[in-house]
C-alpha cells in the first residue's frame, strides 16, 4: 500500500471534524470513564508485566469476559482514578497479545452480553 505523507503533526490530521489529537484524547477520557464504572473488572500499572515501561504513560485495563483490553495513556490521567477503587498494580497483567482488532471484538461481544443479560 501506498504511503500517504502529510505535512504536519500527525495529531493535527483532521477528517473535517475532529483531529486525531482529538479523537485520541476521547478515547483516552471514554476509556477512564469506563475503568471508573466498572472498578472490580479495571486495573491499572505504571509497569508492564516484565517491568518495563514508558517514561510519561501507565497501562490501564479492564478483565472482560470476552478478553483483558488495555491501553496505554498519559500519566497527566493517572491522578483521575486516584480516589477510585480501582487496583493499582505494581506490574500489569501479563499480556494476552490481543490487538486493536480483539480490543473491538472484545468491548462488542461484552456489550452484547450485557445488553442480553439487562
């Protein structure tokens, strides 16, 4: 596939609507959302499993019964979950290698359970 080069940050693509700076900052703030409503299912580690890391981001994760789905975000977002009961770990769970495609098929089957069992 052709690559398509564009001349600015790649935060500042935009479809029109919205930028991917944008669109990822969403995404980082549903996800925190999600982690808060759902605080005996949700973690959260500065270190990955091996204890290795990122200077500036921490893992956050949810164990669905579809599948573990993590991200990683910026530690400005740490502090949000603070006065949460959510689990802070030393290290995160050791990862299960699902991608951004198992991430979307986990979080839609989860829905479809919970939408049936409502």
């Amino acid at each position: 596939m052709p690559k398509l080069v564009i001349p600015c940050a790649t935060s500042e693509v935009s479809d029109g609507y919205h930028t991917f700076g944008e669109l990822y900052e969403h995404r980082c703030l549903l996800f925190m959302a999600l982690l808060k409503a759902h605080p005996k299912l949700a973690w959260r580690a500065r270190q990955h499993s091996d204890g290795s890391g990122e200077k500036g981001w921490w893992i956050g994760g949810l164990r669905l019964p579809t599948g573990d789905i993590s991200y990683h975000l910026p530690d400005v977002h740490w502090p949000v979950l603070d006065s949460t009961s959510i689990e802070t770990l030393d290290r995160a769970p050791e990862w299960d290698g699902h991608t951004s495609a198992d991430v979307i098929q986990r979080l839609d089957q989860w829905l479809k359970l919970s939408a049936n069992s409502a």
